[in-house]
C-alpha cells in the first residue's frame, strides 16, 4: 500500500534520464528502494525478466529535494501539516524536505522537541522529510545542549536575526551565532540564517491606503537589513577557512532577495575560501513590486519582493553560480491570518505557499532563459543534498535512493479550480499562473508514492535523522 506500483524490483525507461553525466536515453534498474544499475538505451538489460515502466519521452531526473519547508507540525497543522504538506510534495516531485525549526509549537529547539516532531510525524509523511533544529538565545550559548539535539539528529541549525513572527522563536545576533559555530564545526553541520537585521528607522503611521501597496511594505525592510546581515555573518564565516577557529562548520544565507550589495559580500566571502553559502526561492525569481496588485497579500512575504530589475539580476547570478541553489520557503497560514479582504500589507503573515509547484515555476522562467533540464536539477536536488550532506539522494546514480519525479516538461497547465492542489490551504500567489511542466510520477525509494492525481494508499516517507557516522565523511558543500 506504500506505493501505486507493486513492485520491488523493476526497470525504469524513458528518453530522457537526467544523470551526473548528462541526459540519456536509457533505463535505471531499481531493486529493494534503491539504484542498482543505468543502462544506455536498451544496453544489456534484463528486460525479460523484470517488469518495466516504461515512461517514454517523460524526463525522468532525480526527485527534487526542499530544505526550506515549513510544516508546522505539531501544534500548527492548522497551517500546513506533515500529511498534507508532504502529499503537496509528492504531487509536485519533490521526495525530500527539510522541515524548518518554528512556525510548529513547540519549536524545535531540543532533542525532546526534535523527537515530538518525529513523532508528530509518525504514519503521516508521503515522502522522506529530515529536521533542522533552531539556535535561538536560550541554547546558542549552551553546547550541552546544541550537542544534544544534534546527537538527536538535526541536520543543522536555523537562527533568525530578526523577528520571526512566532513568539517562542526569539531572534538570535551575531554573538549567538558565534557560540555555536565550533559545536557546529565538530558535527561539519550547517547553520542557516535568516539574514536581515533591523536597521533604525522613523516611527510611522500609515493609511489603509498605503498599507495596501507593496511599496510601503518594501520600504519598512530595505535592502539594507539584509546587507547588514550578511556582512555580520560574513565576518562571522572567516573563521570557517582551513585552520580557522571553526573549520568544519558552514553558514547558509536563506531566501536571498537582494541582489545587490547583499550579493557582492558573498561573492566575495566565497572568493576567500570563506565556507559560506545561499540560496533564493522561486517567488523572489517570479515576481516584482512593480506587478503586485494593492492589497494581494498572498504576496507577502520576508525579505520582501524587490524591483524587476533586482529580480533580473538575481536571476542572472542563479545561473552563473553566485546563488548555490533553490529552496520554497514555503511558508503557509490559514487564509484569515493573510488578512486578504482587507488587503493590509503590514498586518497581514508574512509566507508564501508554494510547495507544490516549484519544479513547473522554476522550469517556466528557466525555459524562457534557455537554461537546461540538468541545471534544473543542480539547483533543485544536487546540490541540496550536498548541502543538507544527504549522501543517499540527489542524484540519478548506482547506490543512491530511488527517488524519482517522471514529468513533461513541453505540457504546460493553469492555475486555477481545475488544478488539484494539495497544500492545506489553497492560497497561493501562482494562482491564474500558467506553468509548463506537468509531474506525471513520483517515486520515493522505489515506492511509487504519486501518479496522475493519486497518492499511495499508505504515507511510507521516513524521517531522516542525521547520524555521527555520516559526519565522519564529513560536509564539503564548497
Ligand atoms: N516564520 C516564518 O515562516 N517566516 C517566513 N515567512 C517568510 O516570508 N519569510 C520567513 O522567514
Ligand atoms: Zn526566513
Ligand atoms: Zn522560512
């Protein structure tokens, strides 16, 4: 019941696999969940002897991988939720998430919340969902207990320096991030960071009016919190180089929306060999303050949106490699919180609900750009794995899990009452979008979990806990 296909050991066809080594015509054979072997074209398969799917010119690339989810469970299912939010998942190809420390109650903050979550998570998950564990002021300055929730199995951390809109999730400064960085080292496991920090401004009253144009939102959180983050954290990552005081660890910028002078200080970290890196999400790729309608705060979210001409440019350093890769930020609430009727910019929850359609959006804007399939994959599951140090996934290769998404990439649909989504709540601003790139399957170790409209009739994703023993081989993300 884990999977629509009832197989165990079976041959997976099409014209179009995306592997390490380019796109081929071929076929992946699957035994017991995982990659056993890749023939070119018909090669010397078993065809005979194993049953075949055989998906013909559908691109078969690696299931994408999200580190940037927020399900909310426990304690907010009312906002997304591990069933659904990883139904969401499957439909849309994506067979790994790393679900976010906050928005859930309590905050994954320790190992008994670490494993409330998993618990939360018991029977519900349709596809592999791993954890970050949240570095807030409480623990930053304890090693004790970072090493327990470590020990517990976070991926990594998360901090935040700014606030984050849930109480129980204080922000953390650069001294809290600092403490915690040689516990890091010794795990070689990642912080993340929401990066902008509040710059001083004039206390000011607005107008409904005002309060229902993006612009007024844009201007209370400039381009200038987040380069002030970042070069607080840059500063922070010189201890990361070889031999530094923090060798082993690794700082990720989340959700880069400025492509400025935000952008510059980390291309310039990166030329110091600083261990530093980031990603942006889909919405900052898709849409700018000049397009947002007054009032559609389905658009909110933090960092803000910024100009069309920002958003070219970061489109532009995506491609050549100054952004690492992509991630949702998937940040959903109930439709009440979104405060749409009265279309309040400043009130309303700050969070983009999008998980579903990442590949299709991605792909839509990439197409156009002329950029490949294979990029596509860099960016959505290569290197997230890499970076999450996922040695089991994110590739099409012998050994690794086989986690698939099967789409048609020439076919492209509308976002409207006719397109089945399966967030909790339906809201999204790629509403009225039309997208190319129809996922037709999905595949989580071997399980056919999605296809065509339909789910598994049993969620049979696992939690992905980090072991001691992965560390050893250690995180070379760059
Ligand atoms: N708490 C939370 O999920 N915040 C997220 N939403 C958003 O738009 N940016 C975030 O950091
Ligand atoms: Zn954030
Ligand atoms: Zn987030």
């Amino acid at each position: 019941t884990c999977s629509l296909h009832p197989e165990t050991k079976f041959l997976i066809h099409s014209k179009r696999i995306v592997t390490p080594n380019g796109m081929i015509a071929g076929t992946v054979e699957v035994s017991e969940g995982k990659i056993v072997s890749i023939s070119v074209n018909d090669g010397d398969l078993n065809a005979d002897l194993l049953p075949i799917l055989d998906f013909e010119n559908c691109v078969i690339m690696p299931g994408l991988i999200d580190v940037h989810t927020h399900l909310n469970e426990p304690g907010r299912a009312d906002w997304e939720g591990f069933d659904t939010g990883t139904r969401a998942a499957a439909a849309g190809g994506l067979t790994t998430l790393i679900d976010m420390p906050l928005n859930s109650y309590p905050t994954t903050v320790t190992k008994e919340t670490l494993e409330m979550k998993v618990q939360a998570a018991r029977n519900k998950l349709y596809v592999d969902v791993g954890f970050w564990g949240g570095l807030t002021p409480d623990n930053a300055h304890n090693s004790s207990a970072l090493t327990e929730l470590l020990d517990a199995g976070a991926l990594g951390l998360k901090s935040f320096m700014c606030p984050s809109g849930i109480n129980d999730f204080p922000m953390t400064d650069e001294n809290d991030i600092k403490a915690s960085l040689p516990v890091l080292a010794m795990y070689k496991r990642p912080i993340l960071v929401h990066s902008e920090v509040p710059q001083p401004s004039e206390e000011q009253e607005f107008s409904l009016e005002q309060r229902r144009k993006y612009s007024t939102y844009l201007n209370t959180r400039p381009a200038t919190w987040e380069r002030e983050a970042v070069s607080k954290l840059v500063n922070l990552a010189s201890d990361t180089i070889v031999g530094g005081s923090a060798e082993g660890a690794h700082i990720h910028i989340v959700h880069l929306s400025d492509s400025g002078e935000t952008l510059n200080l980390i291309k310039e970290a990166k030329v110091r060999g600083f261990k530093l890196s980031v990603e942006t999400c889909p919405h900052y790729l898709s849409f700018s303050v000049e397009n947002i309608p007054d009032g559609d705060t389905r658009f909110k979210c933090a960092p803000p949106l910024r100009s069309e001409e920002n958003r070219k440019k970061l489109w532009n350093a995506l491609i050549n490699g100054d952004i690492d890769f992509l991630s949702s930020d998937h940040s959903p609430a109930p439709p009440e919180l979104k405060l749409l009727e009265a279309g309040d910019f400043l009130g309303a929850w700050g969070g983009i609900s999008s998980l579903q359609l990442v590949l299709p959006i991605t792909w839509t804007h990439a197409k156009e750009n002329g950029v490949p399939l294979e990029v596509i994959s860099k960016w959505w599951s290569s290197m997230p794995a890499k970076f999450a140090n996922l040695q089991n996934k994110g590739s099409i290769e012998v050994g690794k899990d086989a986690d698939f998404v099967v789409w048609d990439p020439e076919t492209s649909f509308d976002v409207n009452e006719d397109f089945q989504i399966f967030h909790k709540h339906k809201i999204t601003p790629y509403s009225g979008s039309r997208l190319f790139g129809r996922v037709i399957a999905t595949f989580v170790r071997g399980q056919m979990v999605y296809h065509e409209g339909h789910h598994a009739l049993s969620p049979c994703g696992r939690p992905i806990l980090a072991s001691v023993t992965e560390n050893s081989v250690g995180h070379h993300f760059i």
